[in-house]
C-alpha cells in the first residue's frame, strides 16, 4: 500500500513538473535544462531566472508533494 502512495505522490510531482517547465518555457523563464547548458556557454542568469530556479519551481514542487500527499490519504 505504500508503494502505491509514493507512486501517486510520483506522478503528481512529475505532471506538475512537467507543467511548471511547460509554463516557465512560454514565460521566457530558464528550466534547469537551459540552466545547465548555459553554464557550459558563460552565460548568466537574470534575477527572474534565478527566483524562478532557486524559489518557485522548489516551491511548486514541494506544493505537488504536498498535493499528492494529500490526495493519497483521500483515496486510502
């Protein structure tokens, strides 16, 4: 039964991700992708961007933990 739970705390946390990359990407936002790459090209990151790595996204991942948390003990 466990398993199951952190399973669907997994999926919850990979849609929202998804989402929130999907979302970051028409905002004109780095993901951590572009992130990645840019370090390799000495590019630097704007303060958006940085707010958007280092506090949103952690945040609406953390949000999706929360919500998968919670909608397993609805269904268990």
């Amino acid at each position: 039964m466990e398993l199951i739970k952190l399973y669907i705390t997994g999926l919850v946390i990979l849609v929202i991700a998804i989402l929130a990359n999907f979302l970051a990407t028409q905002l004109g936002l780095k993901t951590w992708y572009a992130f990645l790459e840019g370090i390799n090209n000495g590019q630097s990151l704007s303060l958006k961007d940085c707010l958007w790595l280092f506090v949103f996204y952690p945040l609406s991942l953390g949000g999706s933990a929360l919500l998968g948390h919670f909608i397993c003990k609805g269904l268990f």
